[in-house]
C-alpha cells in the first residue's frame, strides 16, 4: 500500500469497528504486539476492507521513543506475511491503515511454506472433538477447497484431516476472549468458502 495522505475525521471515516486505539492504554512494545494481532486476526474474520490503528507519536513515552508505534510496525510486518493483511501504510505519524486480506490468504499461508508436501495428521484432539457436526462438515469442505485451489490433487484422508486440524488452528486464534468457539468457527469458515465460491464465478 502507498502512503496516503492524512484524512480528516478518521474516527467518523473507520467507525469504532474498524478503529483500534493501542495509545490509549499505555502499553508495552510486547503488550501491543499481543493486542494489534488478536485484534487484527478477529477482524479478518469479521470484516473486509481497510482498518485503523492509532499508535501515538511516542512523546509521552519515556525517552521519546515510540515503542507502540515501532511495535505495531513490526507486528504488522508479520502478519502481512502470515496473510492476515495485505498490505499497510503510515496513515499518520501516528496512525497506520491496514488492509484485511482474505481468510483464504491466511489459511493457505502454511500449505504453501509446505510446498503442498504431505504432512502426518495429527490425532483429531479434544477441541476437533468438541465441535458440532455442522461445524466440522464445514471445516472438512473448507480444507478439501482449499487444497484443490492450490493444485493438491492427490488428497488423501490423512492430508485432508491435517488440513482440517490446521484450519482449526489457524481459525481458532482469532477467536475474541471469552467468544464461542463454535460460533466464531462457524462463522469464519462460512466466510472463508464464500470467498472460494465467489473466486470461482470470476
């Protein structure tokens, strides 16, 4: 993303939904890092388009030195290349805009570091277990989908059960503290295979 110009009225432009506000709590480096990213990951789930992290400039910090701000760069950095975002800019001195990638791009990020090499499945563990019937039908759709896009032909029961656990892994981190599991998976793998569904009738 290029660097854009300050607008006016962010608040009234981003709306409290897509506004995080990491300044206001004064937060350590490693206490930002941890809120931006849960933050960003449920809003991927939730929404689409461009959001809004205020940082501050670091002047009431001690020294100076923007610690928010350089570590809301830094975590932003990571999750561009673990496909939660696709990209961010300086929106302010301040401020930056990160645009939410697709839950595809997230889901997909491992499977391709592995080269689309078959990985041993894991044991379906207590949380897989937990899930309800519907949930899991969707998650084992969503992985059979997400293989075929990237060229898997050769799916076999144990590939297909690995992608699903990591799915579920990926899925589950963005889920809000406090959140039901179920609901939240629920609702982010509807997303994710209307994304896929969406890419096939372009």
């Amino acid at each position: 993303m290029e660097l854009r110009p300050p607008i006016p009225w962010d608040r009234v432009t981003f709306g409290p939904l897509r506004t995080l506000n990491a300044r206001a709590s004064m937060l350590s480096g490693a206490e930002a890092e941890a809120r931006v990213e849960g933050w960003l990951r449920s809003k991927q789930v939730e929404l689409t388009g461009e959001v809004l992290i205020i940082t501050g400039r670091g002047k009431g910090s001690l020294g100076g030195i923007p610690v928010v701000r350089d570590a809301t760069r830094k975590v932003l950095d990571r999750l561009r290349r673990l496909g939660v975002i696709s990209g961010f800019a300086e929106h302010t001195p301040g401020s930056f805009v990160a645009q939410l990638a697709p839950l595809r791009a997230l889901l997909e990020a491992p499977l391709r570091r592995r080269r689309s090499r078959a990985a041993p499945a894991p044991r379906r563990g207590p949380a897989l277990q937990g899930l309800q019937p519907e949930t899991m039908a969707r998650l084992r759709y969503l992985a059979g989908r997400s293989l075929d896009s990237l060229g898997v032909r050769e799916v076999n029961e144990e590939l297909l059960s690995a992608e699903m656990m990591q799915q579920f892994s990926i899925l589950a981190r963005a889920v809000p503290s406090g959140g039901d599991v179920d609901k939240w998976l629920e609702g982010a793998i509807v997303k994710a295979i209307r994304e896929y569904d969406e890419s096939d009738d372009r």
